[in-house]
C-alpha cells in the first residue's frame, strides 16, 4: 500500500510539473523577420493544461500591421506553437518553438513558415505583462 501511494504521489509530481508555467496573460516583446523587418508583437494567451490558444498582432516597421492565432502544446520549458496570419492583405501560417524562461515570464522564439513575400525566417523575444 505504502509503495501504491508513493508512486501516485511521483505520478502527480511529475505530471503536474511538466507544465507549471501558467502563461496565461498579454505578451509584449519584438520580433524579425528574415534579417531585414523588425517590429513588435502582442499576443492575449491562454493556457488549458499543457494547451495554449491566443490571438497575435504585429507590426513591421511600424506600418505593415498583422494579425491572427497561434496555438500550441507545453512540454516542460518548451512551448511548440503554430500561427495563422488572417490578415487579408497578406495571409501567412509560421510555426516554431520557444524557449520558456525559468521565472515563467519571458520567452526566445524561433519560426519559419510562409507569408505573401514567401519562404520567412524569424526569431524574437517576449515578456508577460499581467
């Protein structure tokens, strides 16, 4: 009995630790694009267990304003994600892969995908304000 309620209790502890991040909350921070735009991003994230669904805005170079979703999956300080660009102007889907700093409040990113100027790369960098 005693070693069932051990491994329950481990069970619990892992699981429940493997996304202890809440990033529940709006993100601000900048992003680049293919080593010649740059800009900023907000993203109004949720989080359901290891899910995390939200909208996305961005500007580049202050003048070319897009948004849409991302959506993705946390796996310990890893969130995998996914964004959709609904802007009519120039629809695009990235996906890509960030870095969950240890405190809980700050994120690198990496993506790569394809927007109406083609093939993107981008990286970039964002902070929970609430």
């Amino acid at each position: 009995m005693k070693k069932i309620l051990i491994i329950a209790f481990f069970l619990f502890f892992v699981s429940s630790s493997s996304y202890a991040v809440d990033l529940t909350g709006r993100w601000e921070g900048s992003l680049s694009i293919s080593s010649s735009f740059s800009g900023i991003v907000i993203m109004d994230l949720e989080q359901d267990g290891k899910r995390v669904n939200g909208t996305l805005f961005f500007s580049i170079d202050g003048e070319d304003d897009r948004s849409g979703r991302i959506r993705g999956t946390i796996r310990k300080n890893t969130l995998r994600f996914s964004i959709m660009i609904t802007s009519p102007e120039c629809p695009a889907s990235y996906r890509g892969t960030a870095r969950i700093a240890t405190s809980g409040d700050l994120m690198d990113f990496t993506f790569r995908g394809n927007d109406c100027d083609g093939k993107q790369r981008g990286e970039g960098s964002v902070e929970l304000l609430d």
